[in-house]
C-alpha cells in the first residue's frame, strides 16, 4: 500500500473490512474489529474518522467498535477510493446491480461496491485477480 496518496483507501483493503463488519439494524450501526477498522482509517491524515460510539471486548481479547452506519458512508464519500474492482464479473454475478447500471439508476458496478455492496456483503474481485480471488 505504499504507493497509496494519504487521504485515499485502497479497495483492496474493503475485503478485510468484509470479514468483519456486523451490523445492528435497528442501531443503524457497524461493528468492526478494532484491529480491522484502525488499518483501513490509518491511511487517512486530514479526514477525521467516524466516533466509536462503544468498544466491545469478547473473552478472549479481542476488541470490536461501533461506528454509525451513515458516519462511516459518509466517510467514505468524503475519501477517494482508489483501485478498480472487475466490474463485469460483478454485475454478471449481482443481476439487480447490472440492471440498475443499464437502467441508469447506478453509475457503475465499482460505485455500487463502494457506497453500497460492501455493507451488503457483495462478493467482488479486484481487477487484477484471477478467479480464484473472489472476495
């Protein structure tokens, strides 16, 4: 990641966020690990990050924060994102995103995935991956 600018995410580092995010529904809110979520904000130097409403700690150490669902959005309008995700293996593998995107009522596969796709847990693959890296 070092040749990121400060102040951009990488979308490769959504699939880590993935496999941590929770939600709360009727909270509106996000858990993550602790550790998770600090990674992908340390890239950011002149965004304030989302307040952690609440630390949680499980048993066995490991720590777990809540963040408002439409704060970390918002966040993540506020950042570029760099990276490009294969946008034709994610529409053929999300018909309602491809149908969106031809309807005109997405501009593309990769801004579902970054506004949207990713709290909904979407499968993607990075543009240089193979088949076998779907996330």
């Amino acid at each position: 990641m070092s040749d990121i600018p400060r102040d951009c995410i990488d979308i490769s580092l959504f699939p880590l966020l993935l496999g941590s995010i929770g939600d709360h529904p009727e909270q509106k809110s996000l858990i993550f690990s602790y550790r998770d979520y600090v990674r992908f904000i340390a890239t950011l130097e002149y965004f304030e990050p989302p307040d952690v409403e609440l630390v949680l700690s499980q048993s066995a150490g490991h720590l777990f924060v809540i963040v408002r669902q439409t704060k970390f959005v918002s966040l993540l309008a506020a950042v570029d994102v760099v990276g490009e995700i294969d946008g034709a293996h994610y529409l053929a593998t999300h018909l309602d995103v491809a149908a969106a995107v031809e309807n005109g009522m997405l501009m593309s596969a990769r801004d579902h995935y970054v506004f949207q796709g990713y709290l909904e847990r979407r499968a993607m693959r990075l543009a240089t991956q193979g088949p076998q890296h779907d996330a």
